[in-house]
C-alpha cells in the first residue's frame, strides 16, 4: 500500500527581519524635542511683553509688539515710573495678593470639608446633594451675578473685602475634584485613626491631609490664577479706588480722556509674577498628584 508523500514547507531563504523599535534614548528625545518647542511657543508671549515694558506704550499700541525692536530706542523709563509715580498701582497689587491669599486658603479648606463629607460618609440626601453639586459645575456666574448683586445691596455690604470672597468659598468644581480624589483613599485609615482615638478633625488634618497633597496643589494652582484675574464680581461690589484689586485696577488705566499704556505694559507683566511663584512653589506636588497618585504601595 502506497503512501501518499506529503509535501515539504516551502522555505524562503531570506530570513524575517525583526521590525526595529525605537529605543528609549530615541523615544525620549523626541518627547524632549517636542516638550522644549511647545515650552518656547509658551514663552513668545512673555518674551514680547518683557521687551514691551522697555519701549513706548503709545509706539506699541500704533505698531504693535514686535521683536524687531531698535536697542537704542529701550529704556528704562517705564520701571522708573513704576517704582515712582505708580499711584496706586502697589496697592491693587497689594489687595489682589491679600485677596488670593484669604481666598485660596478658604476654598481649599472649605471645598475639601465638603467633599470629604461626600466621599467619606453616608447620609440622607448624599446622592442629591452630590447632584446639586454637579448641577451648579454646569450654571455660569453670569446668571448668579444679579441675585448675588441684589443681596449685596440689601446687605449693605458693598465695598467690602469680605462680600468678594464669601460666596465663592465652597467652589463645585474644587468640590467634585477633591471628592474624586478622597474616594480613592481606603476608609481602613479612617478606621484605624477611629479605632486609635483621633477625633474626625484628626483624622482630616493628620491623615486624609498629609496623603492629599497633590490634590491641593493643583487645586491652590487652579483657584489661584482664577481669582487673581477675577475681574467681573470685584468690578460689581467694590467702589473705592484705594480698594480695587489690580485687573480693575489696571482697566481704570484706558479712559476716554487718557490713556496709561507705559503703566499698564509694566503692570501687567508684574501681575504675572505672584502667579509664577505659586506654581513654582507647588509643582513639585502638582506634577507627582498628575504622575503618581495619592497612595504608594
């Protein structure tokens, strides 16, 4: 009885060359190369308000900011009037600083009571209040501008510091944020500081606190550009000059029967430092909160 042969694979003398992947050095390179290029794109505009703050206000709003700038034409003319003849210039700065300071620390504290209540604690009326919550992350403060106005006034309390930072303390947006963030943090800690007899302040400051460093970071990055360029509720309720923060401030510069620009140049490039040194004082822990995470094994 025949057997059928079966037929010999077909070979291919040209051995398969395994595809070539990048290396790490290579990968990281690019990623460098690409971080250094939107990092300049970033700086152009900081770069051109810092040699406007050397020129003639009135020569940068005819012509604009350019780079091609003759030096013999820079001075330092508009740094001399601002260390001189400001006005009241260092007193915005000064309230705006104030200002950011009470108001960060504020909403930090109180948004992150908040949503530690949410996250941490079972009650009637959590899941509709975590809606609300939710539900006012979606409403403009165009819409809340006026019944928050017609409260002032009935108040009295125009022109006053306090009415600026009040009704933005507990913020939706920091709420939602920090109750992400302390959902992942396991109850067993709660438990154990309970079971070691530290009270539910404790627990917060000592153990919910120290673990969320990350979280408040990003959170004293965000709310402090917000309120250090809020404009429009300072705009509604104060009214003396001396209490302006420095936006207004600023804005009071442009008038139909004069016009700062030198001043205004300047000033707006020192606002930019208070900002600057927040994120440079938090980055550490901002940049670990958006690579690590809260808890490491």
């Amino acid at each position: 009885m025949s057997t059928l042969a079966t037929p010999a694979p077909l070979t291919d003398d040209r051995t398969e060359q395994p595809r070539k992947r990048p290396t790490r050095r290579t990968a990281a390179i690019v990623q460098g190369t690409i971080l250094l290029v939107l990092a300049l794109v970033s700086l152009v505009p900081i770069a051109a308000i810092i040699i406007g703050t050397f020129q003639d206000g009135g020569e940068i709003i005819r012509n604009g900011i350019s780079f091609a700038v003759d030096p013999s034409e820079l001075s330092l003319d508009n740094y001399v009037m601002l260390f001189t003849d400001s006005g009241l210039y260092f007193q915005w700065f000064w309230n705006s600083l104030i200002l950011t300071v009470v108001q960060v620390v504020g909403t930090l504290l109180v948004s992150s009571f908040v949503a530690y209540g949410f996250a941490m604690y079972d009650f009637p009326g959590k899941n509709a209040g975590f809606i609300l919550v939710l539900v006012m992350m979606t409403i403009p403060f165009e819409m809340l501008m006026l019944p928050l106005y017609v409260q002032v006034n009935n108040f009295n309390a125009a022109d006053q510091y306090w009415i600026v930072v009040l009704p933005f303390l507990a913020q939706a947006v920091t709420i939602f944020f920090f109750r992400q963030y302390f959902i992942g943090i396991p109850r067993e800690l709660l438990e154990a500081g309970r079971v070691d007899g530290v009270s539910e302040f404790g627990m917060f400051f000592r153990i919910v606190l120290p673990i969320s460093k990350p979280a408040f970071a990003a959170m004293a990055i965000l709310n402090g550009m917000i309120i250090w360029n809020n404009f429009l509720w300072p705009l509604l309720v104060l009214r003396s000059a001396e209490k302006f923060t420095l936006p207004i401030g600023l804005n009071t510069l442009l008038t139909p029967y004069g016009n700062n620009y030198e001043l205004l140049i300047i000033g707006a490039f020192f606002s930019l430092i208070p900002i600057l040194l927040l994120f440079l004082a938090f980055q550490r822990f901002f940049i670990e909160g958006m690579t690590a995470g809260a808890l490491k094994g």
